[in-house]
C-alpha cells in the first residue's frame, strides 16, 4: 500500500516519493496498518502543501522492541519546538498514533526539511501464532 501511495504521489504531484522497507513481507494488524498508512498520507500531504518538498523518503523498519515508521521530506521545515497550537493534520497524526498504542515525534527546522516519526510497539503491531491476520502493508 506504501509503495502505491508513493507511486502515486510522485506521478501525481512531480515529486520523489520512496519507501524503504527492509522486511518487504512484514504484516501488520489491518486497523494499525490503516493508521500507520493515513499518518503518511497526512505527512505527505503536509510536505507537499506547507513544505513544498520536492522529495520524500517513507522508512519502515523493525527491530526487537518497534516498528519504526518514519517520512522524511526536503522540503523548507518549520519550528517543530512551536507546541502552543500546532496544526490539525499534527494532531491528527497524533491522535492516530496514540490510538493504536504509538508515539509520534516531529522533528523540523525551517529550511532543513521535516521529519515525522511514529513508533509502535512490537508487540501490538507483529502477529504471533493464533492472533488476528495482518496486511502487507509496504
């Protein structure tokens, strides 16, 4: 699904869109694969709008204790320090993390691109024998 949407968006908006996964088989629980997808969505949406990026990177990874998924844009950054009222697509973004038991981190500068960061635990998000199916969601 990743792929796809990166596709699309560097066919549709004239950008570099790409994931990299290192598990490209790696299935996670539909309802996380679901917000962990509109979380990029909005994160794409974000750099292409408000960052005018040009390129961006979506990075999946999982070690012994998250899954790790993080956007990456070159786009023009902002002050990720500024939390008195941060847009609706940031809280948005982290209510979904926080929703399917993640953290989100935003880290930015202006000028210096923006990097959006979603950690779940491995627990919650890897199927083990004898639980629900997953999607392959890269």
């Amino acid at each position: 699904a990743l792929e796809n949407l990166a596709a699309d968006t560097s066919h549709l908006f004239g950008v570099v869109c790409l994931v990299h996964c290192a598990d490209s088989d790696l299935l996670i629980p539909s309802p996380i694969g679901l917000e962990l997808y509109r979380i990029v969505q909005e994160a794409i949406h974000n750099a292409i709008d408000h960052g005018h990026a040009r390129r961006i990177e979506i990075e999946m990874a999982l070690d012994t204790a998250h899954l790790r998924l993080c956007i990456r844009d070159d786009g023009v950054g902002f002050q990720a320090e500024r939390k008195s009222r941060p847009g609706i697509g940031v809280r948005v973004m982290e209510y979904r993390a926080h929703s399917i038991g993640g953290t989100l981190k935003i880290d930015s500068q202006p000028d210096q691109g923006a990097e959006i960061c979603c950690l779940v635990p491995r627990v919650l998000c890897v199927p083990t024998a004898g639980r629900g199916e997953g999607e392959t969601l890269t």
